[in-house]
C-alpha cells in the first residue's frame, strides 16, 4: 500500500489519516505536538515554519496533504502557516528527493471576496479583502505552480464532532439572529471534508482546484430556526437593546460544490441537516 504524509494533522488531517489508515495506507501526521495523534497514524514532529525541523521527512510518500491552520487569527500566523509552511514543505520534499504524485492544500472559500450572497464557483474571481484569504490565495498559487502535480481544495465552515458549539449556543440561547437582509453561509461536516480529500485522491487526473462545500449555503437564521426546533427551544430572535446577540460576518457568499459532485464524490451528509441530526443524535446517546 501506498505512503501518506499529512503537514499539519489535526481536526481533518487526523480524520483523513484514520480513514486511509483503516484501509491499509501508511500514514505519517507531521505537527509540532503529534504526541495526540491516534495509534492509527505515525508521529512526525516538526513545524512547518522552520525548515530545519523538516529535514526527515519519509523517504517515499506518495500523496502530501496539507491541512496545517495558524494558531491565531492575525496576518504574521497566517503568512507563516499558509505561505512560509507551504514554501518550506516543496523545498524539503525537493532537496529530498522525496516525489509524490500528488500535493493536496485545504484552502478556504475566504479567498472568494463576495459579500453580496451571489453564487460562486471555481471559474469565479478571487478578490480577498482580509488578510486570511490573501495568504491562502498566496499559498494556493505557490502550491499549484510548485514541482509536483497539486489540487487545492476550499473548504466552507468544518462542524463535525467536537466542533459543533452551536448546538450548546442555541439551547442556552446565547445565539439570535436580526431580520437584515440574509447572510449566506457554506459549510462541510468534517467526515464529507476528509472523504472529499480521499476521493480526489483516488482520482487519476483531478483538476487543480474544487470548492468543499455541501449543497446547501444557509443563511444563519434558517440554521438556527432549525436547531431550535430540533432541540425543542424557542428560537432566539435578537432584540434591538440586549440580548444575544448575532455574530458579525462580513462574507456572504454561496458556494457551489457542482465540480467536486461531477467528479464522483458522493456526500454523506449533503446539507447541514443531516450532519446535524446525526451530532445531536451522538450527544443524546452520549448521555
Ligand atoms: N476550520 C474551518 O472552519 C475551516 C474553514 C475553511 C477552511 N479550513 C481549512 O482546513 C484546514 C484544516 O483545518 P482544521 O480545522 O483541521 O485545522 P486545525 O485542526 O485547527 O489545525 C491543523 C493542525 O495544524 C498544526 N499546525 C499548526 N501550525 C503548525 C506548524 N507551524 N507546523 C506544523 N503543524 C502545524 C496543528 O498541530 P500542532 O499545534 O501540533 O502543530 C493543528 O493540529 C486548514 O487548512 C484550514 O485553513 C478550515
């Protein structure tokens, strides 16, 4: 079986190891504190933003995926994890010889400017307007004009297990929505985001680049409607003084999945619907 090097293991990059481990791949997990990785995936330790750190890296791998995220929201992390990481990563597998035949970057629908909830897709402008999606875009381009044959894929908001606070906001109803005009948001459970990865993967000749995202943009009241009335909660409208209070995003954009659909990739949980009713079926259980 072939050899997997996944640069920055952690939410889905410990996700996607464990399904290619559960398959047969051997999987190596490079971060700076691997000590977490599960049993499944082989410990690498060594950060990304220094190159003397990433000087024994496997001999043989066949597919890298990229799938680090910066510690902190700011330029200087961002710039270090997306592009210093990205640059560092090609020089260390060229200087060693080390060939795969594919390298993956999760990237970010952020790259997308749009902020009037038009429709976007692969084919359409990239114009960032904060820093994030313009070191993403930067480490897109680094990684798709680099040495080996590469696919980006931008992913929507991950929720999955673990990551699904929104539930816990919504029964406590710390979260509320106003009645302006409809934000749209993109999301992809973590399951479909790692077996996205792993279907491209598979794919003799993916293209360069694919939106991850599920069927369905939502606006966040038709989430939160929904929740509230899966958990059995009055659903929590903002007041004009006080109370809980909506978060502020300024992207606002609706993201098509119509390339990655066309190539095979099948999705488990198409809309937030399903990935939800299963989060809140495992939190029942877990009680
Ligand atoms: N979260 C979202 O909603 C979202 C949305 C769109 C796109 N994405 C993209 O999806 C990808 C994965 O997200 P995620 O939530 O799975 O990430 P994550 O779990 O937050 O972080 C991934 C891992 O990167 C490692 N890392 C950070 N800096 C590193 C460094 N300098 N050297 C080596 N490893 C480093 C961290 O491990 P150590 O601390 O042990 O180093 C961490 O476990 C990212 O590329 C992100 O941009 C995420």
């Amino acid at each position: 079986m072939a050899n997997v090097l996944i640069a920055g293991c952690g939410y889905i990059g410990t996700a996607l190891g464990s399904l290619l481990a559960a398959e047969g791949y051997t999987v190596w997990g490079l971060r700076r504190h691997p000590a977490t990785l599960p049993l499944d995936i082989r410990p690498l330790a060594a950060d990304l933003t220094s190159p003397d750190t990433l000087q024994t890296l496997p001999p043989t791998v066949d597919w890298v995926f990229y799938t680090a995220a910066p510690d902190t929201h700011d330029d200087a992390a961002y710039q270090a994890v997306y592009v210093e990481g990205v640059r560092n990563l090609l020089q260390a597998l060229t200087l060693q010889q080390v060939r795969p035949r594919r390298v993956f970057l999760t990237s970010s629908t952020g790259v997308y400017g749009e902020s009037s909830g038009a429709w976007v897709d692969e084919t359409s402008p990239t114009k960032p307007t904060e820093f994030s999606g313009i070191h993403l875009l930067q480490g897109e381009r680094l990684l798709l004009e680099g040495p080996f044959p590469a696919t980006v894929l931008r992913l929507g908001g991950l929720y999955g297990p673990g990551r699904a606070s929104m539930i816990e906001r919504v029964r406590r109803g710390e979260i509320a929505w106003g009645d302006e005009s409809p934000v749209y948001f993109n999301r992809i459970h973590r399951d479909d985001a790692a077996g996205a990865l792993r279907h491209l993967m598979m794919l003799p000749h993916p293209d360069p680049l694919y939106l991850g995202v599920d069927h369905e943009p939502t606006t966040l009241a038709v989430l939160l409607d929904w929740l509230a009335q899966a958990l059995g909660v009055p659903p929590t409208r903002q007041s004009e003084s006080s109370g809980p209070r909506t978060p502020r995003h300024p992207a606002n954009k609706r993201c098509r999945n119509d390339r990655l659909l066309a190539s095979g990739y099948a999705f488990r949980y198409p809309t937030f619907r399903e990935g939800y009713t299963t989060l809140l079926t495992e939190q029942t259980g877990a009680c």
